[in-house]
C-alpha cells in the first residue's frame, strides 16, 4: 500500500515538478557556488563518499546513533551506541568514544549497565564522525561516519503565510549530500527521498490551519565491517520551519 501510494502521489506531482524543475535546477546551481566559495574544507562532497567501515574483531554486534535535533536557541545532539556480543547478551564496561573535530572525543557512558552507551551535547558540528570500542580483547576502530552538514530549510520561511489546499514547494541547502533525506508536516509524510534539496507537498496534504509545521531530516549510514552482521552506524540531522500559518 505504501509503494502504491507514492506511485500515486509521484504521478500527480509530476507536472507540477516539472513546472519547477529549471528553477529548482537553477537554486542548486547557485547553492552550489556559493558552498564552493565559503567552504574549502571538502564537506560538500558526498557524506557517503567519506564512509569507512573501519576495522574489528568481528565479535560485537553494534548499533550507533548520531542524533541531532533543533530546539529553541540551537541544537542538541544525542549519541548512542548499543553493544552485544554474539549471544545477544549486553557488552557492559567497554569503552566507547565517537569523535568529531567540533566535539573533540565524547566518551559515551552505559549508567544503567544495559550494554546502551549514551551521551549528549547542547550543539551539533559539521564534520565526520569516528567510532571506537574496546572491551577487553574485542573492539572495532577506525569506524568513519560521512557528517551531512547543518542544512537550513529556505523555503518556506518561520512565521510566514502559504496558501491551504495549493501544492507547497519545500526546499533546503545541501552543504554536504546525505544518503537520504525524509520531509514532513503535521499533515504529510513522513516521506523518504533523496538528498535532492526540494519536494512538493501536494494541495490536499496542505490544510488550512495556524499552526503548521515543516521538518526536514537528513541522514547517512555506514555498515561497521569490524562488528557483526548488521552493524551499523548512523547520523541524522533535523531541521523546522515552525511555526507557519497555511489560510
């Protein structure tokens, strides 16, 4: 049913992006020279593109969370890193550190012995994520996670009026493409695509109302090849336009 729906939804929108295709083309290209301009640091290449699955013991099943949200006056950023061995049994008294170049090393502590190693900061930084576990004579290192960048949501803009029941054209910034992409409202989605920088909202997922809200979710991932099968780690980046009046 899922499929089918955005068949659907995909058909009907499709004239109407095209109509905003050379523009949206246009947008991305700008963007892209203004990036290359005030970023030398390669962050707008492709997240995915910096992976690197790192190196292990191939003993510990690990599942790793870079979470980064906006709240009122900034970000925060929840780190999580769940370890079993291969039983499935908690890995507890490891030592587990996600380092970034604007966090510096972030030890992640396990306060109720659960084998779930948690830590949070009241910022997010652009720039890649490293993972490293040791615990006794298992461990994975050199675990690299492609960092997205903070996108900033350029259409429509906070506190702004749109037209209810009109196709609502939402866009964003790409400072560094990520695997996917995820938008939503209180009345759509949530709604996966590629890291393209635009969607349409289609006019019947778009009522009236005073307060609406738009959020974009940005993510990348990478297979750890140290851990066990299905290892993994992720980031995923958040940004809103919120509040907005749609009449």
């Amino acid at each position: 049913m899922g499929h089918l729906c955005q068949d659907v939804f995909f058909g009907i929108v499709n004239r109407e992006f095209e109509v905003m295709r050379v523009k949206m083309l246009a947008f991305v290209g700008l963007s892209a020279v203004v990036l290359i301009a005030a970023s030398g640091d390669g962050l707008t290449d492709p997240a995915i593109d910096r992976n690197n699955p790192g190196t292990g013991t191939g003993t510990l099943d690990i599942r790793a969370d870079v979470d980064a949200f906006d709240e009122a006056g900034g970000f925060v950023t929840e780190f999580s890193v769940r370890v079993r061995d291969g039983m499935g049994n908690p890995v507890t008294g490891a030592t587990v550190t996600i380092s970034n170049a604007g966090f510096g090393e972030v030890t992640l502590l396990d306060p109720s012995a659960l084998g779930n190693y948690v830590a949070r900061r009241s910022a997010f930084h652009e720039g890649d994520f490293t993972l490293r576990i040791v615990s006794g004579s298992n461990g994975v290192e050199g675990v690299v996670l492609g960092g997205p960048g903070i996108h900033m949501i350029t259409e429509p803009a906070a506190d702004s009026k749109v037209d209810a029941g009109q196709p609502l054209i939402v866009r964003w910034d790409v400072p560094s493409q990520a695997r996917s992409a995820e938008v939503e409202s209180r009345d759509f989605g949530p709604f996966l695509l590629p890291d393209t920088g635009a969607v349409i909202i289609p006019g019947w997922s778009n009522p009236a109302g005073e307060n609406q809200r738009i959020r974009v979710f940005r993510f990348n991932e990478v297979d750890i090849a140290g851990g066990l099968f299905g290892s993994r780690m992720r980031v995923e980046v958040r940004q809103s336009v919120d509040p907005l009046t749609v009449e």
